[in-house]
C-alpha cells in the first residue's frame, strides 16, 4: 500500500507531520490488543484514542517540537516550501511489527512497532535525530511520551489471557473450585503460589494442585493433584498484576 506525508494538527492546532493509516487497515492489530487487555479495558483505552484522533489513526512523521525546531533553523518559508516534494514522495516501505506497549507513571499506551526507510530518510533530510514510528492504539489516562516505542511486547499465551478473564472478574480465584474435575473442599480457600505461560499452581485444603487449559473441550482443568509436601510462599497481588496485566 503506498501511503503520503499530510499535514496533521494536535489537538490545541499545532501543525506537524504525518501518514493517516486506514483504520480497516489495523482491525487485525486491535483484535490482539482486545485479547490482551480483555473487553472491559479495551474499551476504555481504545475510546480514549479514537476521542483524541477524532476516530482516525495516524504515524507522526516530524511531531510538533520538529516541526517548529525546523521552522526556525530553515526559515518558515523554505521548510513550507520544502514540504511539495515531501508530500509527493511515495511511502510504500511501511512494515507492522508488531503490538508494542510503554508506560509512564500511572499512564500506559499500547501502539503498532512501525519500520520504514523511507520515513527515516524524510526525517534526515532534516537532519532531525531517529524516531521510533508507531500507530498509537490505545492509552488509558494519557499517552505515553519521552520513552521508546520501537519494541514488539511479547504475546502473553492463551492460559495468561483466559486466567486473567477469570480471575478479574471477582479478582479472586475462586473459579478453580467450579472446575469440572475439582473434588476438595468447595469452601475452601485457593491459595495462589505459581503462575507460568500454562500452569496455575494453587495450594488447596493441604493440596497442590497444577491447573492448565484443554484446548480439547475449551477448559480448565486440574492436570495435578497431590498432598503439599513443602512450604511454598503464596504468591504477592503485585507479582500477580504484573503477570496477568502483562506489565
């Protein structure tokens, strides 16, 4: 697909410049974002891009700061004047590499990691320093800015996914004892104490237990049950966040 350099405006009118991405152009990549994040949070990242892109998707080519820093060191004039032939050249080198994400104090972006030579020639015609070209999915407060944006995050399993859906909805884990082949104490306590790609290691009534997902009959499902023979620390909320979250 070959794409153009426009002129773009934040949203208080400063100028600056980039490609507008068709938004059916990105639905595989927002499909991944919803597994990531579950539906819930999807929505709110999402509507709070598409509320300041005014529903539209873009990469920033020379963003505000550029822009004004070589409208003084060219001259206004001649930068604008330069800009004829930018808008002519023809980008069809852009490369989707993937789902990235960043985070800044309590903020966090999730965008698509792009690659393109010819971008990057554009901005050293300028003489302008590298830039980390991304389409901006979703951010949950604000987006993230003044840190890299250029590494594809790595995919979190389908386990993580649907533990995280189960565990989220009543932020226990309780839905471990609703296990088709679950036979302890059903008032018991479920004590997480390991997480893996494809484990849940609880402790139950005296227990261990290794819960997995069967991709046959789309369950969970108790692979392991045998008596607690060693102390194993329960596992911190914020060592689960974190792994659950993707953080």
């Amino acid at each position: 697909m070959i794409h153009y350099i426009t002129h773009l405006r934040d949203t208080i009118g400063n100028n600056y410049l980039g490609i507008k991405i068709p938004n059916d152009a990105l639905q595989l990549y927002l499909n991944e974002l919803k597994e990531v994040l579950g539906e819930e949070d999807y929505n709110v990242f999402t509507e709070n891009q598409q509320r300041r892109d005014s529903g539209d998707y873009h990469i920033t080519v020379i963003n505000v700061a550029d822009y004004n820093k070589t409208c003084k060191e060219v001259g206004i004039d001649k930068f604008v004047s330069s800009l004829d032939a930018i808008f002519k050249y023809p980008i069809d080198d852009i490369k989707f590499m993937g789902i990235g994400t960043a985070t800044r104090n309590e903020n966090r972006a999730f965008f698509i990691v792009c690659n393109s030579d010819k971008l990057d020639a554009v901005r050293k015609r300028y003489e302008l320093n590298d830039h980390d070209f991304h389409v901006t999915l979703g951010f949950n407060f604000k987006d993230v800015f003044g840190v890299r944006k250029n590494e594809v995050m790595k995919k979190k399993s389908k386990f993580l996914q649907l533990l995280a859906q189960e565990f989220y909805k009543k932020d226990n884990w309780n839905f471990v004892r609703k296990i088709e082949n679950y036979n302890s104490d059903p008032k018991a306590e479920v004590i997480p104490l390991q997480i893996t790609d494809t484990t849940l290691k609880v402790k139950v009534d005296g227990d261990f237990m290794d819960v997995t997902y069967m991709e046959e009959g789309e369950k969970f499902w108790i692979a392991t049950k045998y008596s607690a023979d060693k102390d194993l620390p329960r596992l911190p909320e914020t060592e689960i966040a974190k792994i659950l979250k993707n953080k």
